[in-house]
C-alpha cells in the first residue's frame, strides 16, 4: 500500500475537522459576527455553535469581543496567516487557476501582469482546439484595444495609465490616441469597475474575443489580469453568462488565495 492511500485511510479527529471548518467560515466573514449569524451561515444552531467557538477563543484561533459578544479570528490565526503568506508564490497559485479554468471552460486562458511597458502576458494555456499567435507569452497587450489592458486600466492608479497611454502605440494592437479619445477612455473606465470585469468582442483581433476579470493582492492592489479567450463564435460573452461566472469566480477564488478578501 503506497504512503499516500495509507494517509487517505488514516483515521482523523472529526471534531478538529469540523473546527478548522469553522474557523475558515469565520475568516470568510471579514470582520466581527455575532453567534446568531455565525450559526446560520454555517448550518448549526447557535447551541452546537457554541462549544467551537469557546475552544477557538482559548486556543487563541478566535477572539470574543466581551462587550459586543462579537466574534472573530484571533491572534493565532492572524500569526499563521502571516506565515501563510510567507510561503506564499502568487504565480504558483495562479498557475493552478489557469489551468482548472482552462479545463472548466474548453477556453484558452492568459494570466497578465503590469510590467515595464504595461499588460504583459506570463503565462498561458492554451485553448482545446485552437491555437492563437497574437496572443502568447511576453505579449504586451494594448491598454485600450483588449480586455487585458482594459481591466488593468481600470483598477492601476490613474496616474500611472494615464502615463502609459504615451507608449500605446508600442503595444500589440495598440495605436496612439488623440487627446479627447484618452480622455473618453480614461472616462470609461468606470463602467469596466462597475461590471467587475471587461468583455471584449473580435478584440485584439478580429474573430478573437475574449474577458479579462482583476486579481488582488493582499494589500489590494490589483495583481493579475486572468483573461479567457478564443473563437468568437465559440464564447458566451454575455456579462452574465456562465463563462462570465465562471471567470470571475476563479478571479475571487485567487485573489482570496493571495490574501485578499474585500469586494
């Protein structure tokens, strides 16, 4: 019997499963929560509730506000955070994103950062049935002419986009821009924050289409682009589609990986 099938039949303390449960529900809560509503939200009476939280609070895991009779993570947890990130690599967490979103969607899926000359493209997989060369590795994408750019234009510091609509022309499937057209897509951009996320059809290139949704870091600073595209007929590019959910759940689910947990 190998290692691994001898840890999967190795017998747990259900009890401190269901405990660490717990203390993740209280995590996601991002700030103090009463018994009441702790319960609720993870299925238990507050009777059942009770008796975990008490032990959380005394290993330190928790915290009980005794005035408000408020609970939430306690220093412990906040140490064991800390070291969490320590050890934390933000390209190694996103690659497993990029590749379960590829495998969820059929799609092809680019992960971007903001480098020297704006949106770069560091890592990809590809889509099941098609291949793409206008958008792979080391790209850098156009701030204004792609979901990419669009979606890290939306959420860099103003100052520093405004900067780089200089250099656009330098970009793929970029052009320089007049004034009044960077003022008009400086202008628009509030409507990509309000959506969450940037839907781009026949864009970089035509018969290409793709959605681009942000990734936050711990500081909230945004991290990543995570952008699915391909074929234009082969996408759902409705806001609310399930090819949209899907993005910008995977796009929570890394940022909260990365430390983040605000909206």
């Amino acid at each position: 019997m190998s290692e691994q099938n001898e840890e999967k039949q190795q017998r747990g303390i259900q009890s401190v499963e269901v405990a660490a449960e717990l203390l993740e529900a209280l995590i996601g809560f991002g700030g103090a929560v009463s018994l009441k509503d702790f319960a609720a939200a993870v299925g238990m009476s507050s009777a059942r509730a009770f008796p975990y939280l008490v032990s959380l609070v005394r290993a330190g895991l928790a915290h009980k506000d005794e005035a408000t009779g408020l609970y939430e993570p306690g220093l412990l947890s906040q140490e064991l955070g800390i070291l969490g990130l320590h050890y934390l690599n933000p390209l190694d967490e996103a690659e497993v994103v990029v590749r379960e979103l590829a495998g969820a969607t059929g799609h092809a899926v680019a992960l971007s950062v903001w480098g020297a000359l704006g949106p770069t493209v560091v890592r990809m997989e590809e889509s099941r049935y098609s291949l793409y060369s206008e958008i792979r590795l080391g790209s850098v994408m156009s701030l204004v002419n792609s979901s990419i750019g669009r979606v890290f234009s939306a959420w860099m510091p103003q100052a520093i986009v405004e900067g780089a609509l200089a250099q656009e022309g330098v970009r793929a499937a970029g052009r320089s821009l007049s004034a009044a057209e960077r003022k008009r897509f400086i202008d628009g951009l509030a409507t990509i924050r309000s959506q969450g996320m940037e839907v781009r059809q026949d864009a970089p290139m035509p018969g290409l289409s793709a959605m681009s949704a942000p990734v936050f870091g711990l500081s909230g600073e945004m991290a990543f682009a995570l952008t699915l595209f391909d074929e234009t007929p082969a996408m759902d590019l409705a806001l609310d589609g399930q090819t949209a959910q899907e993005l910008r759940r995977r796009a929570g689910e890394l940022s909260m990986r990365l430390g983040h947990f605000g909206q």
